[in-house]
C-alpha cells in the first residue's frame, strides 16, 4: 500500500450545506513541541480516545476505505466510488452503538483525512474565490487550491497526540525501558494512526539520517535499568560472558540528545556507503566503573513488498573504553577484559560476524520526526531524528 503523510482538513469551503452527501473523516490530535514539553490538557485529551478499543471489524472497514483512496495518495474521491465502503461503515456504526455524538468524544482538535465533497471543488482541491468564501471575496473567479497543510507545516498532529500519550506513562516518568504489556494500548492507537494516514511504511526521504534512542520494551536477557550480561551484549563474542554491564549511559558519556543510530551516507559504512546502519551504545563496566563504547556496524534494505519493513544485517562491531586517552579508563578496561580476549592498544576489541546476524524491523509509524518499529520479538523502538547530525564519525 502506498499512502501520503496527511494531516489537516478543507477549509470552511468544504464544510458547506453541500456536505449532505459527501463523507469526512478527521482524526483527533495535538503536537508538543518537545519530548519533555506537554501541556496537562493535551495529554487529558488523548486518555479518553488510548482507553477506548476500536472493533476489529469497523478498523478493517475503514482501512479498506483507505486502501482505496488515501493510501493512493487520494483524498477528495467521487462519492460513488466509495459507497460500498461507506455503507459497510454506517452498517458497523449502528450495530456498534457509534452513530450517535458522544459528548466525551465531541470536542477537541480533528485533523482530516479523507472526504467526497466535490461540490464545485475539483479532486485536486482546486475551486474558485466565491466558492471558497461563501462569495464573500472578489475576485470570484480567483482560482485557489486548498489542503496546503504540507507548505503550512501543520502535518502530524494525531499521530503525536497518540505519542505524547505513550510517553506519558513512559520516559515523563524517567522509564525509557518497560515491558510491552504496559503500553500495548498505545502501540496499537500509534499502529491504527500510523495505517490510516499512511505512515506504516519506509519512505526513503525520512529513513536516512541520524537517530536517539527514546523508549524501547525490548526486555530479552536486559532488566528495565539496561542491565544485561556481556554475552547478551555482544553476541556471545566476549569474554567473560556473565561479567554484568549497564548500557544506556548516554549521561556519563555526555551525550544526551545526540544520534546514536544512523542510516544512509552518514553512516560511512565502506561496504556499501548508501545502506549502512551503525548502532553506538555507551555502557559501564559495573564492577570495574569504567565507561565503554560498542559501535555495531551494519546495513539496511528496504522490502520490495512489505513497504512497512526494513531488514537489518549486521557485520560486526568494535567494543571499546569510551575515553581511550584516559590512562586510568584504559587500566580497568584491561584488567576487566584483557585476560579473555584480543586487544589493540587502545583497548578495542573488533569482531567480524563470519555469519552475520539478520534482524527485521516492521513500521508503525514514521515521519520525518519519529520512527517507531517493531522487532522481530514484537519489541517497540521509538527513535527521534536528530536535525543536523554530522554521522558516525563527526566528533562526540
């Protein structure tokens, strides 16, 4: 399925006394402007619509709907073309109870998605100056074109409401790693989202580039304070497998904030400079109190056929003391690691996967800010790009 980033609605021209036989849909949202910046109402408004769970029948009726209209980048249809669907939807609605205005889901902030209403509007939102202002304003035969939110810069309000909410019950409350039952609603409000606004998918345009980790639910051999052992770090390749690590140590390093995932030529990958993928992790030795750094080196590719997913094949990786000038650093490093493997002067460790790890990443949600995946497992990632990040290898 191919789907547009949509977000914002006709307006006043559309919502005429001519609506009587066109269908809308919208959907509710709000944007915060950072992580940590939310407003109390914005996320009381999204608590009412995370608790609710839409019938699985009626979410398979509207992403038909979609399927054949905004997921082919078409958002002002013929009605006719969609009567099936509509009458498919009015059918559920009232079997459901959900054709009646329900007070507690009334008010708040829409954004539209989709309508028929072509009353002296093209398909392409194209109508003139009488028809858009109820011929108030001359002249009338002005042309204009509406559902400009693109060149407005007003996308991706729903969709960061549903994340403003996950991020509530998440990293507000300093957890950024939990388990996935606590916030399955979330995921499957961002999922819905994500789908009928065509953001399940890899575009190519938001994929490449720098990223910070935010909250993952990837908890396979890594307690919720990023605690695991130093096999489950590096694959089994370093000794001693049961010496205790902590990984998330983006404040001791001091770099809070700052990419530590990339995709695309800031990766430099040498293999192939277009698709690389490295991951770098900052973690402390937790009996020796020495800060490391693990740099994973891999690549992506984009599936043909599943547009939601993106395969990842790592190669290998560089294990190492992240202050390898610091003398002191370097000694714990090598008492801690030196007996049980190889190591260049600086106290790095390389290790290539003769057969090299596959790992899937399936889409609910990306745009040019945030790109939430599932892995393999089922296991979320939330990662937030980092506008002008320099690459991999740009100083830290």
């Amino acid at each position: 399925m191919t789907m547009s980033v949509r977000s914002s609605w006709v307006p006043a021209a559309g919502r005429s006394a001519h609506c009587a036989q066109s269908v809308r849909v919208a959907g509710a949202g709000a944007r915060r402007a950072q992580v940590s910046a939310r407003s109390a109402a914005s996320a009381a408004s999204v608590t009412a619509v995370s608790t609710y769970v839409r019938d699985p029948e009626l979410q398979a009726a509207i992403d038909a709907l979609f399927a054949d209209t905004v997921g082919k980048d078409r958002r002002r249809v013929p009605h006719s073309e969609v009567q099936s669907h509509v009458d498919r939807i009015t059918q559920l609605g009232s079997s459901l109870g959900l054709n009646r205005v329900r007070p507690e889901w009334n008010d708040g902030g829409f954004c539209g998605v989709l309508t028929t209403q072509l009353t002296g509007i093209s398909e392409d939102n194209t109508c003139n100056m009488a028809r858009l202002t109820f011929g108030r304003v001359g002249p009338p035969t002005l042309m204009v074109q509406t559902d400009q939110f693109l060149a407005a810069n007003t996308e991706g309000k729903a969709e960061q409401a549903a994340i403003d909410a996950l991020f509530a019950e998440t990293i507000d409350k300093g957890r950024r790693r939990v388990p996935h039952s606590e916030v399955q609603s979330h995921v499957d409000r961002i999922a819905q989202l994500g789908s009928s606004l065509g953001l399940n998918r890899v575009r190519p345009e938001w994929n490449d580039g720098g990223f910070c980790g935010v909250l993952t639910t990837q908890l396979m051999g890594i307690s919720e304070d990023n605690t695991c052992n130093m096999a489950r770090l590096t694959f089994g390749r370093v000794g001693p497998p049961t010496l205790m690590v902590q990984t998330d140590q983006f404040l001791a390093a001091n770099t809070e904030g700052k990419a530590e995932q990339w995709k695309g030529p800031l990766a430099a990958v040498a293999e192939d400079p277009a698709h690389g993928y490295p991951v770098r992790t900052f973690l402390r030795l937790i009996d020796a109190d020495v800060l490391g750094c693990m740099l994973v080196e891999g690549l992506y590719d984009i599936d043909p056929v599943k547009e939601g997913t993106l395969g990842v094949t790592f190669t290998g990786f560089r294990l190492q003391p992240a202050r390898p000038s610091d003398p002191e650093d370097v000694r714990k490093w090598r008492e801690a690691l030196g007996p049980h493997n190889e190591m260049d002067e600086a106290g790095g460790i390389d290790v290539v996967f003769e057969k090299r790890v596959r790992a899937t990443l399936s889409y609910i949600l990306m745009d040019p800010e945030w790109h939430l995946a599932l892995g393999g497992s089922g296991s979320l990632t939330c990662m937030k790009a980092v506008p002008g990040d320099r690459g991999v290898n740009a100083p830290m």
